[in-house]
C-alpha cells in the first residue's frame, strides 16, 4: 500500500532544514548504494555520519512519533535514522528495489527494511523532473508532494527517480522495520483501524465499537513481530 503523510514538518520547520542543508557538504549519492543500484544511481547525499543530518533525522523521527496516521499505516517497530538527497542538474535514480537490510553505522543495529519513506524537502514549484514513480501490481505510481509532506511504499517495490532538468530537489529517504512484516496483514489493519475510527466519530456510542477493538487488537497480537 502506498500511503501519503501530509504535515510531517511545518514549512517552518522545512524552511530551517533547507537553511542547514544548503549549508553543509554533499558526497556522491553511490555512498549508500548497493552493487545494482549504484550503476543506475547519480544525486548528492549526506554523509550518514554528517551533524547536521543526524540532528535533522531526529527531528524528523520525533515527529513521526505524533503523527497517528504515521503510527497507524507503519505499525514501526525500527526506524533507520532518516538520510538526505539532493538532484539537480540532471541528475535521476533509475530502476531499482531498495537493499533488504540496512545496517545502522553508529549503533550496528540491523533493520529489516518494510517500507521505505521519501520526505520532499523541496516544493513542486522549485523544480522540473524529480517524480518519485513507484511500480506496484496496479501499475505506476508518480508522486511528487508538497515540501514537508513524506510517501510510505513497500520496500519490495521497484522504483525510480525521473531527471530533474530544473531547480535542486531535496529529500529525506529513510526505511523501516514494521512490527508487521506482510504489506497485506498491515493494509488490512489500517483499513480496519481507520473504519473503526470512522464509526467512533459517527457513532461515539455504538456497542460493537468494543467488539471490533477487540478484533483490531487480536488480529494484531497474532501476528505481530517483537
Ligand atoms: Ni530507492
């Protein structure tokens, strides 16, 4: 299931990161790629190990962890600590299926990765090209978002970035390993968890309100991972 968050960051925020980000080094993005990937991979990234991306990355995890639409889609269990890409002058990530596990440099922490996130940091108006298409059994899917909005993908699906001819797109990409491993278990659980939602705003009072909790929370004890 692909999923949009809208509001991770203010465009205050945004405005501060962009500040910081413009303002420090950038290496060859092929720094994080795997053997594949790293033939078809031309952007500028940040040193996994550079200040300012590890401050912003928490900033960035912090808020996540408010946002309930987040919590809900991504059931997280590990998060990897948010990294930051710059495209301009051409440059594009053509085909590829991210790497299965990630490891963490600082922590040497494994990470199983369930679903891969991209963060806009740039709006749509800054430049041409940059779309993020993502390849799922209905076909492609092109997104480009307004600058603090982020798009949730399973990490199994083969994904591009198209050239961008215009402007600086700037991003966060980051994955994460669910408490819920199967795309289908987790889609089911937020369509059940946004339905009981709807009948609780509705119908406050409804008996089987409880009843269906229940269910949520049952289903997701058997087959939660730990
Ligand atoms: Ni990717």
């Amino acid at each position: 299931m692909l999923i949009q968050i809208p509001n991770v960051l203010t465009q205050e925020e945004v405005a501060q990161a962009r500040k910081e980000l413009d303002a420090t080094s950038w290496v060859d993005g092929k720094v994080t790629a795997g053997f594949q990937s790293a033939q078809v991979k031309q952007n500028m990234q940040l040193p996994e190990s550079n200040p300012v991306g590890i401050e912003l990355g928490r900033k960035i995890v912090y808020a996540l962890h408010r946002n309930p639409l987040f919590f809900a889609a991504a059931l997280p269990a590990k998060i990897f600590p948010p990294l930051f890409n710059r495209y301009d002058g051409g440059h594009s990530f053509g085909n590829h299926v991210d790497n299965a596990v990630r490891r963490v440099t600082a922590t040497g922490e494994q990470i199983r990765t369930d679903l891969s996130m991209t963060l806009f940091l740039s709006s749509p108006e800054e430049y041409d090209g940059g779309e993020l298409i993502i390849d799922d059994t209905y076909g492609s899917h092109s997104v480009k978002l307004p600058a603090g909005h982020m798009v949730l993908y399973p990490s199994t699906s083969l994904h591009r970035v198209t050239p961008v001819t215009r402007g600086s797109r700037v991003s966060s990409f980051f994955w994460l390993q669910s408490m819920i491993r199967s795309d289908a278990q987790r889609s089911l659980l937020l369509n059940l968890d946004l339905a009981i939602q709807k009948v609780g705003t509705d119908l406050p009072n409804h008996a089987s309100l409880v009843d269906l909790t229940g269910v949520y929370h049952n289903l997701l004890r058997e087959w939660v991972e730990v």
